[in-house]
C-alpha cells in the first residue's frame, strides 16, 4: 500500500480520499487539489484493492489513517466506488475519534448488477478479486450487509453512461454505466444529489467537486 504524502495545516479538517477498485489515488487527483483550495488537509491513499476482501482492505488502511488522525480537527472520508464501501468497513471497525462526514460518489451501496452479470466470469474473478465478489446484489456479498450508517453521509450519483451494453442493457435506468442511480442509495444517509457524469467521470466532475465540498462543509448538498 501507498501512502501518499497529505498536505495541510494540522487544525484544518482532514479528508482521507479512498479510490474505486482497480484504481489509484491519482484518479482522485482533481478532487484531491479542489479540496486543498478549500484549506482542507488531505491523505490520498493507494491500497490493493483487488487483493483482498473489503474487511481487509480496511485494516489495511488503518495505519496511515491512523497516523492522519493525530491532528485536532474533524477527520471527513471522500470516496469513490468501492471505496465508499471500505470507508464503512472501516469506520465500522476502526472509527475514528473525530469522524466527520461521508461522501460517496458512485458507491454500489446496494450492489451492481454488472457485478452479478460477471461473477460467474474467470477473467473477472481473476481480474478483480475477492472484493469484486463483494460487489454483487446478492444477500451473501452484497455490500449492505456492512454496519448501519450512524453519521453523515451524503451519496453523489452518476446519471451518464458510456458503456451502452452495460448502461442500457444490464442496469436499472438512470445510471452511470457501472452503477445505478437507485443502488446508490442509503439507509440513513444524510443528502443525495444526481450529476450527468459517468462512473469514471465523477471524481473529475466540476460540479460533483463542488457538491463534495459543500457537504464536508454544510452537511447538505446545495440546491442544483
């Protein structure tokens, strides 16, 4: 695993950004700069995430978040895809002392029926993993069998699709190509917003940025 260098001053909020599955924290790139103008301190990590089952993963995050955490401010979590699902994994296990906000762009909370499209699938298997078993809707490895949400978490949704098999074959409509806008979704969440991004699109998504922002701040989304 990777720890990327974080930036910022001490009493500035802190956000670890975690990335999707067979991605790396340079995808959060944009995001991550976006974040540091808004004087937010940040830690983007690199983890193997097609190695390990999502429980794993966020042991396997613990200690540069651990060392993060030394700093007398709120510790906020900004994810995209699977990495909303090891951020609840690890908050579940490892919950910070002064865990702030959740924001989650294109996490397949519910699942994604493109993952129980391919499961049967040996590249796909071999490809992603054990966690990309975990990404299927069914009730034995389906993400929400993970803890109940007990603190803010505001859901950002892709609503463009590039793949047209996957996007208007295989999921539910409105989605963003590898998730749906519906699977998205969670109980207990704080606020959900819609922006006409695709899944890869949307830790580059001017406006899914500014959303981002606008609840690690507020709490809510801002009116579109």
């Amino acid at each position: 695993m990777h720890e990327a260098p974080h930036s910022g001053d001490a009493r500035c909020p802190g956000v670890v950004l975690l990335h999707g599955i067979a991605r790396t924290s340079a995808s959060l790139s944009r995001l991550e700069q976006a974040l540091r103008a808004a004087s937010f301190a940040t830690l983007n990590i690199d983890y193997p995430s097609r190695s390990k089952p999502i429980a794993a993963l966020a042991d396997d995050i613990h200690p540069a978040i651990t060392r993060f955490a030394e700093r007398d401010a709120p510790l906020h979590f900004v994810a995209h895809s699977m990495g909303g699902l090891v951020a609840r994994a690890y908050i579940a296990k490892h919950r910070p002392a002064r865990l702030g906000r959740v924001v989650m762009l294109g996490t397949p909370n519910s699942g994604s029926e493109v993952a129980d499209l391919l499961r049967g699938s040996l590249p796909y298997r071999k490809f992603y993993g054990p966690a990309g078993l975990e990404l299927t809707t069914t009730p034995a490895t389906a993400p929400n069998a993970l803890s109940a949400i007990d603190y803010p978490v505001g859901v950002i949704a892709g609503s463009r699709f590039i793949d047209p098999v996957a996007g208007l074959l295989v999921l539910p409509k409105p989605n963003d190509g590898r998730v749906s806008v519906q699977s998205t979704g969670l109980a207990g969440m704080a606020d959900h917003i819609v922006v006409k991004t695709s899944h890869t699109g949307l830790p580059r998504h001017a406006a899914a940025i500014a959303q981002t922002i606008a609840f690690l701040r507020e709490g809510r989304f801002q009116p579109k």
